[in-house]
C-alpha cells in the first residue's frame, strides 16, 4: 500500500505543527483516575488469566497490529522487535498485552501488582515524541496515534516505567522509509478511550468489579474523588500510595501495606523488567528550547517536501505511463 500525496501532506501537517507549538509543560490534572488496592488483588489465582489482562485483550484485540512478513531490519539495526508470534504472552506488557499482573514475594508475603500505564499528568512520552503521535486528552489519558507513530521507541525510553511496547512490520514507516527510519508502531493502554470518552468505566475496572463486588481492586472515577479516598484509605488503614507525587503526578495510584520502597528493591534484585522506582522526577518540567524546535521542524519540513516531490513525480510518471499505453 502506497501512502497518497494528500495522506503524506496531512502528516507533514501534523508532525510539523506539533514540532513548532509542541504541548503544555506544566502538569494537568486530567478528568478521570484510578485507585488500585494491592491489599484486595490475589491475580485472580483460580482463573486461567487474570480478569482485568482478559477484558483488556478482549475490547482491544481489533486494535492489535497484524505485521507484513517478512518483517526487514532498518539501518543501522539488524534486529527488530516482533511480538506477533506471542501474541498470547500475558505475564508482560506487549504490543499485545496492555496490562498484566506482575507477581511478587516480598518478605513472605505474596502480592500481585496489576501494571499498566500511569497516564502522568505531565506526561514525558508525549512531550518527547518527535512525530507527535502522543497526546494527553482531558480526561487524563494519554494516547498514541497509530497513524502517525514510526516507532522510533523514545516514549519508551523517556517513561520512567518503560511501558510502550513496540511492533515492527506495521505503521506509516512501510510506506515512507522501510529501510532507513522507524521501526514500527508503539503500544499501550489507552484507558479505552472510547469509553471513558462516553463516561463509561475502562475495561479493566469493569471485569474486576464483576468478579470481586464491592471488594474491586480497581477504583475509577472522578480524578478529586478518587484521591481523596486514596488518602482516606491510607490513613485509616496504615496503608502506602504511590502514583500521587512520582513523576510530578498521574492518573493511576496504588495502595499498599508494603512500603513502595521494599517493593522496588524486590524488584530490583529479582531484576524486573518493569519497576517501581519511588523517587521519580519528572524532566520534562522546564520549556522546550524554542530555537531548537525550529531548526528540528525545519529538517522534518526538508523532508517532507523532498518525500512529497518524491511521491509526486512518482505519480505523474504512472500517469504519462498510462496515457501512452
């Protein structure tokens, strides 16, 4: 598939103006958040796979990505990340996978930690996406647009988390510079947004509550409501939050009765993929460069004009072709 002219001025368009006008460095508070209780979770230990991972794959598997195979390596790597032959691995986070419950011994005690994106209020992923295929939406999500995304892995690398997941062989980078640029298309949890869009739960919170009632793991609602029953919680059960500070501040809060810091030392020594560091600062607060900005938008602008004159000459040829025949 061939992108058209009109597909590729529309994403100069997008990736040029987010370059220059780029996103809000302060925090935002979004509209929505999530509590997750660690001392109610038992990773659904009597089901084949845990509630809230089923649900997540369930509403989202017409979004997972189907690669062109052969999948090529792109310069300089001679490797590339495929997950499309694990599409049913749930014990990590993949293009394929959006949550998953991250079990642990701490000191003899078993807990289950469900692991997904924190939807930071100031969110690095998306000031540092040099496309801008990520955007935080009011109600406090950040997403990652598909259509734009070229894989290039820096919300990966800027997360404190490392949560998105990259897939090769999909995405615009096929049709643009297969070779030489990219490297496929980033994943991760949206909070179905969708359905909070319309007011309605995220998947994951749905599935949970149906299992447990009024004992859920997962609570969603309200961003002012449901911070304000974190602190009570904690406060009257001697319990440990965290979410509320780390990285200036998400969307997504966990209690504990173990402390965070005991948590990310098990981590650590066991060596987890996925950590829970505490003292976690957020270094995207301070404004872009501006100056910087321009001279990056400039390159992008060079080479899209070169790709648009490319692709033109390209279909002026096929058509003087054509009309010869």
């Amino acid at each position: 598939m061939e992108i058209s002219r009109r597909g590729f001025l529309a994403l100069s368009s997008t990736i040029c103006t987010s370059l220059l006008l780029g996103n809000n460095a302060e925090a935002v508070e979004g509209k929505y958040a999530t509590l997750i209780d660690l001392t109610k979770c038992d990773g659904c230990k009597d089901e084949p796979i845990p509630r809230c991972v089923k649900a997540c794959r369930e509403y989202n598997k017409d979004r997972f990505p189907e690669p062109q195979k052969p999948i090529q390596p792109y310069w300089p790597r001679k490797t590339y990340e495929d997950w499309s032959d694990k599409k049913n691995k749930i014990d990590t986070l993949t293009p394929y996978n959006w949550i998953f419950v991250q079990k642990l011994n701490v000191d003899g005690q078993e807990i289950n930690i469900p692991r997904r994106c924190m939807h930071c209020d100031n969110p690095p992923c998306v000031r540092e996406c040099p496309f801008g295929a990520l955007t935080k939406q009011p109600e406090g999500n950040s997403v990652i647009n598909d259509k734009i995304c070229f894989g290039g892995a820096k919300c990966r690398d800027v997360c404190p988390w490392h949560i998105p997941q990259r897939q090769a062989g999909v995405g615009i980078y096929l049709q643009i510079l297969p070779k030489y640029a990219g490297g496929g298309v980033m994943y991760k949890c949206d909070l179905c947004k969708d359905k909070i869009r319309k007011g309605e739960e995220p998947a994951c919170v749905t599935a949970c509550r149906d299992r447990l009632k009024e004992n859920a793991v997962f609570s969603f609602g309200e961003r002012k409501t449901i911070y304000e029953l974190a602190y009570r919680k904690a406060q009257e059960e001697g319990l440990y939050i965290y979410g509320d500070k780390q990285n200036g501040g998400t969307s997504t809060l966990y209690l504990s009765k173990i402390p965070f810091e005991t948590i990310e030392k098990v981590l650590k020594e066991k060596k987890e993929k996925f950590q829970m560091p505490v003292n976690v600062e957020n270094k995207i607060e301070s404004k872009f460069n501006p100056i910087g900005k321009l001279v990056l938008a400039s390159g992008f602008i060079s080479m899209a004009a070169a790709f648009i004159g490319a692709l033109s000459s390209r279909k002026t040829n096929k058509e003087d072709e054509t009309n010869e025949k």
